[in-house]
C-alpha cells in the first residue's frame, strides 16, 4: 500500500515546484490601463478619489501611453471629460473631442498599443444618466433607450474614425451592440472590434469613479438599465445577447464581486472575456495600504490572479501600470511579496 497522504505538499514544499506547476500566471499583457482624457493641453492631475490616477490632456495621454507600452501592457482604454455638458451630451459625438483627439495622437505615437475607447454618455450629459431622458409618468424619469443607441451609434462611429481599434459600450441600453455592429460594418470600419460590458451590474463600487469622471447621475439611480447584483442568470442571458449581436469580447463588472459570474461566462460561451477591476475595489486597496494594514504589492497581484483564474483573458484595472512594473522587476516569483512582508 502506497502512502499518498503527503502528495499534495510535496510540492508546495518547495520553491521551484510551486513556481513550474503555478496554474495562473498574470503577465502586463492581460493588462489593459485606463485613462481619463480632458481637453486642454498639458494637463496632469490627480484625482482625489483614486490615488495614483489623473485627469491627462490628448498629449499627457500619450506619453502614459507610450510608458505603458514600454512596460509590456498591451491596450488601454480611454473615457472622456467634454469641455460642456448638455441633456444630449452632444460631445460625446464631436469628432474633435477629447477623446478622439487622444485616440489619433496615441495611434500615431504608438501604433502596436491596442485602443479601446469606453463608448457611454454619462460623462457627457448633464444629468450624468447613461442615455437621453425622458419625464416618466408618475414624476418617474425614463431612459429612452432607442434614440440613446442612436448617439451611442454616432459615439463609436467618432471613435471608429478617428483610429479606435476597439469600441466599448458600457451604458447597458437594449440592443447597442447589434445597432454599434452594423452601423460600423456599413461604415467601412468591419474592422473596429466591439468589446462589450455585456454583463454589467449596479454597483456601489463605482463610486470613485463617477468622481474620476464627473459622472454622477444627478437625480435617480441607474437601476433601470444595470444589472441588479443579485442576479446570476440574468448575466448569462445578457451575455448570450451580446455575442449573438457581435460582440468580440465579453465583458463582466465589476470583477471581485461577481468572479462566480466570470466563471460561469467562460465556462459557458468559451468566448474571449474580459473583467473590469473597477475604481471601488482600486481604491479599497490604496486606502488600506495608506494605513499600513496590507502589503499592497501582494494583494494586488493575489487579486489580479484570481480574476485571470475566474476566467478572464483581458483585466481592465487601474492598478495595471503598478502591476506591471512588479511584473517586470519581480515575474511572479515569490521574492517580490517577501520584500515587504507584514
Ligand atoms: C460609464 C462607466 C462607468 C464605469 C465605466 N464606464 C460608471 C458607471 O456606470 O456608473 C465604472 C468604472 C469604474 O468604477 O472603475 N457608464
């Protein structure tokens, strides 16, 4: 009779076999950064409620650009602050706004860097809802959902123009991806790939973000458009919507929160996923490594490897430049959480 009872940590024992049979590896190049872009020339300031990320003009966009290229990250992905904001948020559209001016200049400076531009109108508008709205009976307010995928259509066609190589709805309106789909083919941009937040919940971890982006929706919630965390099968079939519409790569956000969500996505549809490690849960991380309570270093990585794990091929995360550094210095070798072990 053979004794099996100390297979398992025969390995964990040591070093070298933990590194050769480690299952997930994150590497810079799952790593997409994001950046938000603000007219104006020479602008780089942080924002308050996420440490270590900044408002950037087209020009300061590049040169993060180009810094994240240097480190081996493989894409990022651009949001927009307009000059105005109006019911319509018309700027989303202007093909000489921020972002379309930081996605021409970007290509030009670094034209084997991926760009996806977020395509949604809540920064644009001035109530910050993610569509037109409409007065609802009852003094309820209403998102009109078709005329919305009608300006989000002209959004990712600007994008599309002026050199995006991928689109990313993130407004969760009914029937965008199809409508973006189409009107990009009829275009003459076949080629502009359409990332989807195809399973995207309303979520208290966004909070900094509507901060970063100056987004906040002025009245009401966004209840009525994203996803209500309970809910498990809703995703799949809002998934299954958006790859049957021509989605390229699917998308599930936040990630921490919903990593069973991510799983069940990958297992299902065996498509290309992405999850978005969202401003709530970076920030989490930077306020509690500003008290001192963590090792920041190796919480991240600890995070990153779990949502690769749970199945993502792509990790939209705002610790990517950070990360990638580590990555760089350290692989995923073990000396790298020792060095600042609590
Ligand atoms: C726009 C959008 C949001 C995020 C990405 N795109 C905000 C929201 O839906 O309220 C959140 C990103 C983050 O929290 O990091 N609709």
């Amino acid at each position: 009779m053979i004794s099996n009872s100390a297979r398992p940590r025969r390995l964990r024992n040591l070093k070298w076999a933990r590194e050769m049979f480690r299952e997930t590896r994150v590497t810079a190049g799952n790593l997409v950064y994001p950046l938000f872009v603000v007219p104006g020339k020479k602008i780089k300031k942080e924002i308050s409620s996420m440490p270590g990320c900044f408002h950037l003009s087209a020009d300061e966009a590049v040169v993060e650009s180009e810094n994240c290229r240097a480190l081996g990250i493989n894409a990022i992905i651009l949001f927009g602050l307009p000059s105005k904001k109006d019911p319509l948020g018309k700027e989303a559209y202007n093909p000489k706004g921020p972002v379309p001016e930081a996605v021409r200049l970007i290509k030009r400076a670094a034209p084997d860097l991926g760009v996806i531009t977020d395509v949604c109108l809540c920064e644009y508008t001035s109530h910050g809802h993610c569509g037109v709205v409409k007065k609802a009976p009852g003094g309820n307010f209403a998102v009109d959902n078709d005329l919305t995928v009608k300006l989000l259509v002209n959004m990712a066609l600007a994008h599309a123009a002026a050199g995006a190589d991928f689109v990313a709805p993130s407004d969760m309106m009914d029937n965008r991806v199809g409508a973006i789909r189409q009107a990009l083919d009829g275009a003459g941009f076949a080629q502009t790939g359409l990332l989807s937040y195809a399973a995207k919940y309303s979520s208290a971890f966004y909070g900094p973000f509507r901060e970063a982006a100056l987004s906040a929706p002025q009245f009401g919630d966004r209840k009525s458009y994203q996803m209500d965390p309970a809910n498990f099968l809703e995703a799949l079939r809002e998934v299954e919507l958006d790859i049957m519409q021509g989605a390229d790569i699917v998308m599930v956000k936040p990630a921490l929160a919903y990593l069973d969500v991510l799983r069940a996505v990958k297992d299902r549809f065996n498509f290309p996923t992405a999850a978005y490690n969202v401003s709530g849960e970076y920030s989490m991380v930077k306020a509690a490594a500003d008290k001192g309570l963590i090792n920041e270093k190796a919480m991240v990585i600890e995070i990153l490897a779990s949502i690769k794990r749970a199945g993502a091929d792509m990790i939209i995360t705002y610790h990517a430049r950070e990360a990638a550094k580590w990555l760089r210095d350290y692989g995923d070798k073990e000396e790298m959480t020792a060095m600042e072990k609590r």
